[in-house]
C-alpha cells in the first residue's frame, strides 16, 4: 500500500470513530449502569422479551357456556338457548343448561368460519346488500323492514356467506362486548387452520423430468401416436394403425 493511500486511509478511520464516539460515550453509560444494577439486584427476576407460546388446551375444553337469547331457524323464533363453545371453535346451542349435562345433541351447531361479526343492524343490512344486491331496488334508500326483530337492545349478528345467519340478542352490553371478542376469536383460529390445512398444488422441479408417466399420461401418449401421422426418412407419411 502507498504512503498516501495508507494515509487516506488512517484519516477516513480517524473521521469515523470522531463521529461515533458521542454516541457511543452515552451507550457506555447506559450498559455501565445496567450492569451495575444486575450486580446490585442479583435475585431480580429477569422478564423475557420473547413472547410466550401458550400451551394447547386439551380437547373439549370449554371456552364459553352462557344461557342467551337466539334466533331458532327451525322455528322461526326467538328461543333461550344454552350456548356452548369448546375448543374446536363451533357454536353449539341446546334446549337447556340440563340438556347440555345430560349429552344430548345440540339444536343446532355453527362454525363460524369465514364469516364476520356485526353489531348493528345497518351494518348488517350494508353487508348483506354488498354481497348480494337487489337488481330491481332503486338508488334511493328505502326503510325495509328487519329480517328478524331482536328483542333485547344488544344484538350479534354472525354472518356467513352461502349459509345461515345466526342471530344472539343481549340484555347487557358488556355480555354483547364478549360474544362479539368470542365469536371474532373463533373466526380467526378457524381461518388460519383452514389456510394451513390447503394443500400444495404439486409441480414438476427440475429434478422431475425422469419421473415414470402416470397411466393417463401412457393412455393420451397412445392415443396420439394412433392419431398423429408417422413422417418416414423419404418423407412420406403412413398412417398410424
């Protein structure tokens, strides 16, 4: 190395750490002090930054069980139901809390995957004219009547696309608040596990290509060599038999 360019260099180094220092004169005093401290507080426990993977519950655990009101599709009517949801994420419902001890089959069960919850029936309505619009309804907004009538004031709206609605109603809001979290939780581990069950669509890799045809590969391949006409050296064509 020249002389010049060792000096050129020396002098861009020197400029660097020139800068540097500042920063790293307050970094030193911080670390200082926090070593200090873990030397002084030695039976502290130390909070992990990483985020805690929860243990997998074990099957059939409850996760909610309530008696509320819901709509019956079977009856057209607003029932009292005992609603349960287990680990599996589906929304069962049964006559009664009794029903429910003694094993019998739940009236009705939804999995609420790939739907959203809504709490309001204008946004209900909006969503519903979104997806499925009425081609002979005017611009102008019209007062239609509900497609069912809560009768308590906090409703949940649980809809689905291609299958049934289901319809909660509330006294409190605070209950309203934790069905809504419940089923929004239900969707969402439903979701994913649907994602991560897809299969992969399997394409030939570049290590393939000498991978044995399947017999509708050797089927088509026969049936093109019977209909395609075979080219001889003097040029002339013969038909395949």
């Amino acid at each position: 190395m020249l002389k010049g360019d060792k000096d050129l260099v020396q002098g861009k180094t020197e400029a660097a750490i020139k800068n540097f220092s500042p920063f790293y004169s307050r970094q030193y005093s911080v670390a200082f002090c926090n070593h200090v401290r873990s030397e002084v507080e030695q039976q502290r426990d130390l909070t992990s930054q990483f985020l805690k993977t929860k243990p997998p519950l074990d099957p059939g655990t409850v996760l909610y069980e309530a008696e509320l009101c819901q709509f019956a599709e079977d009856i057209k009517k607003w029932k009292e139901r005992y609603v349960v949801v287990k680990n599996d994420f589906a929304v069962e419902s049964y006559e009664n809390k009794e029903a429910y001890q003694r094993g019998a089959a739940p009236k009705s069960r939804i999995l609420p995957a790939g739907g959203k919850v809504l709490t309001s029936e204008e946004e209900y309505n909006l969503l519903s004219d979104r997806h499925f619009p009425d081609p002979l309804a005017s611009n102008e907004k019209e007062s239609t009547p509900p497609f069912v009538v809560p009768p308590k004031e906090f409703p949940v709206y649980l809809w689905q696309p291609f299958l049934r609605h289901g319809y909660f109603c509330f006294q409190e809001a605070t209950e309203q608040k934790k069905f809504h979290a419940l089923l929004s939780d239900c969707i969402r581990h439903l979701n994913q596990a649907s994602t991560e069950l897809k299969p992969a669509v399997r394409t030939p890799s570049e290590g393939e290509e000498g991978m044995a045809p399947t017999a509708t590969e050797n089927l088509l391949s026969a049936s093109l060599c019977v209909m395609v006409p075979h080219v001889t050296a003097s040029g002339s064509q013969s038909e395949g038999r």
